[in-house]
C-alpha cells in the first residue's frame, strides 16, 4: 500500500511531519511506502537526518504551500503545484491509496469533494470526530462541521458510514447508533430529528438504539452518535475546549488526558471513494504516526469497498 502525506500541512510542518513517519516506520510491521509530498529541499534533508530506510517512502517536490488562511477553492485552482493539489492529483489517479493532510481543512474537503469521487448513492459525504468516553472506549461523532444542514436521508446515510468506520477501525463488533437529540423520547426534537429518527429505526444495516442527549455522548450509551453538523462541530469544539482547559489549570487526569487529539491523529471524511485524512493544524509528531495508522487500517480492511457495497442500489 501506497499512502501519500502532505508533509507541509499545519503549523508544524514538515519537522513533525518527519518525526512521525519515523516513529510509525520504526513500530510498523506491515509494508507500508510513504509518498512524501512537500518541498524537497525542505523534506529530503530532515528525512536524511532521521534515517528513515530510503526503500520506504518517495518524496515528491510540491514547491508551492496552500496556507491556512486561504480561500480554498481558489488556493487548489491557482496552486497546482502545492503538496495538496498533488496529493489530490495523485490519489485520483491512483497513484497513492490515500492521502493524508493537517493542512487547509477547507481545501482538504473541497479536495475530496470535487477530486475524488464520491461512492456511488452516497448523498453527501461526512467527517466524523472521536469522543473519548469515561469507559476507556471511543465513540464516533457524525457530522462534525461538513454539512451544518442536513434533510433525514443525509442523517440515516451517516449512520451507515459511521457504523462501518466504527466497526473495522474501531473494532466494535455491533455499533450501537444513537440520534444526537434533545429528549430520548421518540418524537421528540426539532423537525429533522422528527423525521429522521424513523429513518434510522427501520434501516437494517444498523444497530440502532435511539435517542442520546448531550450527556450522554461521553458515556457509552451509543457508538456511534448521528447528528448534522451545526451541532456536531459545538459538540466537538466543547470537546476540545476540555483538554485546553484542564491543561492550563494543571489537571491531571487518565480520562481528560484523553482528550489529547494527538492521541488518534486525524479524523476520516466518510463517503468518498478513497481515504482521506484531515488533521489539526497544530498537528504534532504523534499526531502525524497515528494519522498514517489510521490509513493503513482503512486500507487493510478493505473498508471503502464495504462501505460501496453498502450502497449498492441506493444511487
């Protein structure tokens, strides 16, 4: 497998970006190549310096950088040359198998919107995020800012795509599928979570147990947790806002420690084609190791290919 890494995306970049691929290449023992994409005159002496074997990876010259302020479409128009635009480029053409990034969030999803296909009856594609519950175990939140508007047929295809992630990858043997809502009574909340609860309780692809609330999305009520992005994305910022709080008020703490997004690298964008990556700009070494992990797990698992499956017939 071929996994192509944008070594100049986030704030970090490319020193942690080396640091990771070393320490994933020093505890990997799966065969694995590392297309490198990047400004070699920055990259090749970092990696010469970390000695990373030279059969492991390629390093491709993307001299140009989308920077994290810019107008994304835009930036992946004017800036072919950038290691994002390549890295697009190449994994549409199959030249990588997937492609990871902590750089531009937007020019990353209008990448994989508009380069890569979208799987076939898939409405929209999604970006999920990990919450970590007080149990030790992760649930996978769904959608987490791509789509801050959804209609129930959106809502119910999430929950597919989220339940495969959270099967294969994080290793759930039935996800339980939980509707993000205000009440946990049936009928309760606004007109899409109305309309979409009776959606996700007839679909027999999923293990569907109904409504959560807010307070339960840290604990393990459901697995995988349904919502459209508006939310998700409060949700998700809140999530973050934890970590940052108990670090500065020296907190320490096994399960808040948790909240350290470094721990699970980047979060998939579910329904396109091919894997995608996206990581957070301050993005460091651990970060970049597990991101590249979580690659080779969606391709060991074949996991786009049971998520086309899945949709056979619904396009």
């Amino acid at each position: 497998m071929n996994i192509g890494l944008d070594m100049m995306g986030g704030d970090f970049a490319p020193t942690e970006a080396v640091k990771g691929v070393a320490a994933f290449l020093s505890e990997s023992n799966v065969s694995v190549h590392l297309t490198l994409l990047g400004d070699e005159a920055q990259v090749k002496p970092l990696v010469e310096a970390a000695n990373i074997p030279s059969g492991a990876y390629t390093i491709v010259h993307a001299p140009e950088v989308i920077e994290m302020n810019e107008h994304p479409t835009k930036a992946l128009k004017e800036k072919k040359n950038s290691s994002i635009a390549i890295g697009f480029y190449l994994l549409a053409n199959g030249k990588i198998d997937a492609f990871i990034s902590a750089g531009n969030t937007g020019a990353m999803m209008v990448g994989s919107l508009f380069s890569i296909k979208t799987i076939e009856g898939v409405l929209r594609p999604t970006i999920g995020a990990y919450m970590p519950r007080e149990d030790g175990t992760l649930g996978l939140l769904v959608d987490v800012g791509l789509n801050a508007d959804c209609k129930p047929e959106n809502l119910n295809q999430f929950a597919i795509l989220g339940s495969l992630y959270a099967k294969h990858i994080l290793n759930f043997d039935n996800p339980k599928v939980g509707l993000v809502n205000l009440g946990e009574e049936e009928g309760k909340g606004n007109l899409l979570a109305q309309a979409a609860y009776p959606l996700l309780k007839e679909n027999k692809q999923i293990h569907f147990t109904g409504n959560i609330e807010g307070r339960d999305i840290l604990l393990n009520k459901a697995d995988v947790l349904v919502c459209e992005g508006f939310t998700g994305n409060v949700v998700l910022k809140l999530a973050e806002s934890i970590f940052d709080i108990v670090q500065r008020r020296n907190i320490h703490d096994e399960h808040f420690d948790r909240f350290n997004f470094e721990q699970y690298g980047g979060v998939p964008v579910l329904g396109v084609s091919k894997p995608v990556i996206i990581g957070h700009g301050i993005s460091h070494a651990t970060a970049f190791k597990n991101m590249i992990r979580i690659a080779q797990r969606m391709l060991q698992t074949n996991l786009m290919e049971k998520m086309k499956d899945s949709f056979v017939g619904q396009g």
